[in-house]
C-alpha cells in the first residue's frame, strides 16, 4: 500500500504520451507504477501504429471517397475507445487501483 499511495502520481503519467518514460525510469521497484507504465507503453505504441495504418490507408483509398470515410469513421471510433480507456487508467492510478485493459492485458513490454 505503500508503494501506491507514493507512486500513484507518477503512474497516472504512464497515460501521457511522452511522459510515459517518466515512471520507466523513476520508479523502477514500484510494481504499482511499473504494471501502470507498461500499459501506457503499450497504448502509446497502439496509437502510433493505428496513425500509421490510418496514413497508409488513406493513401491507398485517396480516390475512393467511400474507402477513405470509412477508414477515416474507425479511426476515430478507435482513438475514441483510446481515449476512455486512457481516462479510466487515469481515475484508477488516481484512486491507487490497477485494472488490466481488455486486450492488451497480455503484452507485457516491461517486468
């Protein structure tokens, strides 16, 4: 309990993009925050992947009007899924929980 009440700030930085180095390298014998940065890691490199996906798919779909609104459409209904789940972790760390997003509770980047 101890390691949450003192980490719970630097593990709700784990959800900021580029802060989630911060905890990385900061707390490294917090389990609260190291389980809380690996998930922020994990959705970072989510996110990069599906701005990728969205550019390449809109490239390839630039003269299809009805491709290109769809690829558009799931985009933003997965970056809107990101985004509460970002917010959800956020009121957790906050509140000193830790709750395994569906799907990506299985990656594990760091130990």
């Amino acid at each position: 309990e101890a390691d949450v009440r003192q980490n719970k700030v630097l593990a709700m930085l784990s959800y900021f993009p580029l802060l989630v180095f911060v905890p990385i390298f900061a707390c490294v014998n917090s389990r609260f925050a190291r389980r809380h940065a690996n998930q922020g890691l994990v959705l970072l490199l989510i996110n990069a992947l599906s701005w990728i996906s969205v550019g390449v798919g809109y490239y390839v779909t630039l003269e299809n009007e009805v491709g290109s609104l769809i690829i558009r459409s799931v985009f933003a209904l997965f970056q809107l899924a990101l985004f509460v789940a970002l917010l959800v972790q956020i009121f957790n760390c906050l509140n000193g929980k830790y709750t395994d997003i569906p799907l990506i509770d299985k990656i594990t980047l760091l130990r």
